[in-house]
C-alpha cells in the first residue's frame, strides 16, 4: 500500500509475487524509453545517456531467426546484429535454469497483456481466461509451433525479417515511427482486444519466441513443485495460472507454457506453506 | 533447493545486464552495423569481405573502403550526381529509383559489388535482384564478373529509368549522362508505369486497378491476403518467385488496363 493524494493505495494483490511487476514494469520503461530515443536519434536528437538501438538489436528472437543464415554463413540477416544472438544465448541461459522467465519476467508485450487482464477479469470476473472450449484450447497451444516453424523458413529462404510485417512486440513500440506494417498493428490490436478476455493470448497462441523458450520447460533446473502430502487440493494454484495450467494435478510443472511467474507458489497463491515451490528435485 | 521470488528476481537482471556487460568486453555486443562486412570464412576468398553483408545503412563512402571502388563509380553506376557521393546512403537508391519497373536498392549494390570484384555470390538468391542498365555498363566496361555473373547480368539488368530527383536535400541529383542501351527484361518498360507492379504494391492497388479478387486468387492458388499487404512481402511469405507471381499479375492488370 502507497499514500498518494491523501488516500491508501494498493498497488499489488495481497498475495502476489510484487517483485515480478516491478522487474516487468523496469523493463518495459527501458524499451519504451529505448525505442524513443532511437527515433529521436534519427533526427539528430536524443538522449546521450541512454542506447539508442533499434528494437530489432533489442529482440533475442532475432538471434533465433538469424541462427540458420548465421551457421551456413557467417552472416546475420538484415537489421539483426550481434547483440541479439548475445540475448538469445542469455535467454536460453535463463530457460535452461528457471524456464521461460524472459516471457514472465522480461518481454513487455506480455506485461501489457497482463494489464489489460486487470480490466478483463474485472469485467467477467469467473469466466476470465476460461472461455474457450477446452479441447480447442488445447490444440491452439500448438499454433505457436507452426508460426515459430514458419518464421525460421521464410527467414532462412529470405534473408530478410519477414516476421517485423506481423510482430506485435515491434508495433507495441514503433507505431509512431511509419515503420510499421498495417498487419502488426491489426495483430497487436487484437491481441490487446483478447486479452479482455483471456490471458496473454498472444503468449499462449502465436508467439513463435514463447514456443521457442516453452521448448526449455522439459529440461529446466528449477521446476515448479507441488508437495502432495501437504497440498489441500483447494486448486487455487490452477485458478491463479494465467496459462491455465492444471498444477493441482501436478508434482512437478513440465508443460510447455509455463512462464515461470510463480504466481502457483506459496509464497503466493497456494496457502500452504512450502507445498508449491520453484525448487530443484533434490531434498528442500 | 529452492528459490524465492526475490532471488529470482535478482538472478535474472544480474544475468541479462552481466551478460551484456561481459559480451560487450569481449567485443561481441554490437546493436548497429560496424559499416564492415563480415568476411569469406571459406575457399579462396576467405578472409575477404562479402560484398553479402552489405547493409542499407552503408554509404558509398562505406562500400568504397571495403571492397575498394572508388565512390566515384559506384555514383556512376548507380546514377547518383550528390556533390559528395562518399556520404549517400544506400538506403536512399529506392526512392531514388521510385519509378523503376523493377526495384533497384541495396540488394542491387550487393549484386553489382560482386560482379564488379569478381566475387562469389550465391546467385540463387538473387533472382529478383536487378541492377541498374548503367551499372551493367560499368560491370562491363571495368569489373572482372565471372562467366556465370555476366550470364546473370544479361537478364537482370532494368531497362534505363533515369533516377528521379532525390528529395533529400545533398544526397542526390537526376542523371544527366545519357543513359547506356537499355537491355531488354520481360514484360518491362513499354507498360504504363502508373500500373506496374513493383516491390512495394499492394493487393488494394492491384483491386483498384481493375483487377477483381476471383482473378488475383486464381493467379496466386489461394485466398485474397489482406489488401494491405504486399504482393512481394506475399510472394516471400508463400516462398514463391516473386517475379513469376509479379509477371502473372501484371498481364491480369493490363487486361483491365487495355482490353
């Protein structure tokens, strides 16, 4: 709770892993004011004291699409540099230890689809981020697959960044520069539109990065847990997932679309203590 | 083991920012381009600069010191009269070439470097790249192209489009030498240019222009994308032959145009 303007406000849910937006909120400022600066710097403006990068050099997505033209060779594509191939090997890092923590701690986009989520499950309430069929939810979690295979071929036959004319993440922050396709305005606008309704659908269906780190969950050090003999069986854990996955039916979480949010936890949601935990398999 | 958020927390900024900073020690963390191109790193050429890598933010100034052409003929070649041609962007050759039937840019500067130093390009690749007649001309006159790049200039070289006054103030200027013989390009130069597809038309105009949807999805083997999109970004997007598609499209376009 914070007092601004005479009155108490609180800022995160009482039970909430808080650090995680404000490392989401740290990160989106720094692309947001990341992506100005570099359209400032084009102009012959701009701040000194901060990088003026493109997005593109920004994105470890484009050290994935970039890899087959860089092993045959030896060069990267267009508009991508070395500081991507940099933050992809940082976020397989990461996933190898904790999972995809660079899409529920890092990217951006997820934070403000998780921000309209607030005004989504204040609009329906119950039925938030449970409204499609269950059977055809679980087939479209592999969509992302298909987009993640699409764009490493179309990139590898090109050689250009075929994927920027439909990325939402580069529209979130371009779209007052005239650099961005008509397409990825119309993708991020529906993905911000379904997010009323389901959590990070994006995340969940298309985004071909989140496919990729989602690959991590089978092998990651650290797992999210659930002691059996100690749990309730209240499924609080599994209401609280933004990515519908049922932990209460789970000891270990190996699902692909964990973002390692840790919103399962006890230290969180589950209200018994040390029964969901992101540990390793060894003895606690 | 187990971890608490706030740890967590803590590991994956010190991991993102130590990361960068130890790349950017060991020379690896760039975020814009070094204005040189990567090199060879096999056969003969090893070690040479890949005329490949070159990017459209590369000057003719950056082009000159790596490939060794003087800037002066790259100007030439490319029809470029800016009082110092050492700064024009390449990146600036489309707006240059706007009105050209086929799309001249940096792709053109890649292809014309290659043939000019007698480098190896996989010519696979560049099967909707043209270069201008002018370039072809100074290819001729001074580059050393291989058998197989002078029998890939024959038929990838536009018709002579005077480049169109640059608006950007000191990049550029109309050509004012003659331009050499225009060697012919199927389907190119006699059509009206207000109807010519090029690289960044779009399905909307080719609706515009007459052209109805049962007629463009049969031509394409799908359903109409969105209008917006471009029909070369759609070419790539399908992995077709985007001069192929581009030739199919224009001869419904003329249909409409002259039927």
């Amino acid at each position: 709770m914070v007092k601004m303007l005479g009155k108490r406000i609180r800022l995160f849910r009482s039970r909430s892993i808080w650090v995680r937006k404000v490392v989401q909120l740290f990160f989106l400022v720094l692309i947001a004011l990341i992506a100005v600066n570099h359209t400032l710097a084009e102009s012959g403006k701009g701040w000194s004291w901060l990088s003026n990068a493109s997005l593109h050099a920004l994105c470890p997505f484009g050290g994935v699409v970039t890899l087959y033209t860089f092993i045959t060779s030896g060069l990267l594509v267009q508009k991508i540099h070395s500081s991507s191939l940099v933050l992809m090997g940082l976020g397989v890092l990461l996933a190898v230890l904790f999972g995809p923590v660079f899409c529920g701690w890092v990217c951006p986009l997820g934070t403000v689809q998780e921000w309209v989520a607030g005004l989504g499950r204040r609009l329906l309430r119950r039925r938030y981020n449970h409204l499609v069929p269950a059977k055809l939810d679980r087939v479209l979690r592999y969509a992302r697959y298909l987009v993640l295979a699409w764009v490493v071929y179309v990139t590898a036959v090109s050689g250009t960044l075929v994927f920027s004319a439909y990325d939402p993440y580069f529209a979130l922050f371009n779209f007052w520069s005239g650099e961005v396709a008509p397409t990825a305005l119309v993708i991020l606008g529906a993905t911000l539109l379904l997010s009323l309704a389901i959590e990070r659908p994006w995340c969940k269906y298309a985004c071909p990065y989140g496919a990729f780190q989602g690959l991590f969950n089978r092998i990651r050090v650290f797992s999210i847990r659930r002691e059996p003999s100690t749990c309730r069986a209240c499924s609080l854990c599994t209401t609280q997932c933004p990515m519908n996955i049922p932990v209460d039916t789970l000891t270990v979480v190996r699902d692909h679309q964990c973002i390692s949010c840790l919103e399962c936890t006890s230290e969180a949601t589950c209200p018994a203590a040390a029964t969901v935990t992101f540990s390793t398999g060894g003895k606690r | 083991m187990s971890l608490n958020s706030k740890i967590l927390a803590v590991v994956v900024v010190v991991v993102l920012f130590g990361g960068i900073a130890v790349s950017t020690t060991l020379g690896w963390w760039a975020t814009e381009s070094t204005k040189t191109p990567a090199a060879y790193t096999e056969g003969d050429f090893a070690g040479q600069a890949n005329p490949a890598d070159i990017r459209g933010s590369y000057t003719f100034g950056d082009v000159s010191r790596a490939f060794d052409i003087p800037a002066a003929t790259l100007a030439q070649a490319f029809g470029v009269t800016a009082e110092e041609p050492d700064t024009f962007a390449l990146k600036d050759l489309e707006t240059l070439y706007v009105d050209s039937p086929v799309e001249i840019g940096t792709a053109s500067v890649r292809l014309f470097v290659a043939c000019y130093r007698g480098l190896p390009y996989d010519l696979a690749t560049a099967a909707e790249t043209y270069v201008p007649a002018s370039a072809a001309a100074v290819i001729n006159a001074e580059g050393q192209p291989t058998a197989e790049q002078r029998a890939w200039l024959e038929t990838h070289t536009a018709p002579a489009t005077a480049p169109t006054p640059a608006t950007t103030e000191g990049t550029a200027a109309p050509v004012e030498t003659a331009a050499p013989e225009p060697v012919a390009t199927p389907g190119a130069a006699t059509e009206d240019s207000a109807t010519r597809i090029k690289g960044r038309t779009t399905f909307g105009e080719l609706l515009d222009w007459g052209v109805s949807q049962a007629a463009i999805e049969e031509i394409i083997g799908g359903p109409l994308p969105d209008p917006a999109m471009k029909v070369k970004d759609y070419a790539t997007a399908q992995g077709l032959n985007f001069e192929t598609l581009k030739l199919a499209l224009q001869a419904a376009v003329d249909n409409q145009v002259r039927p």
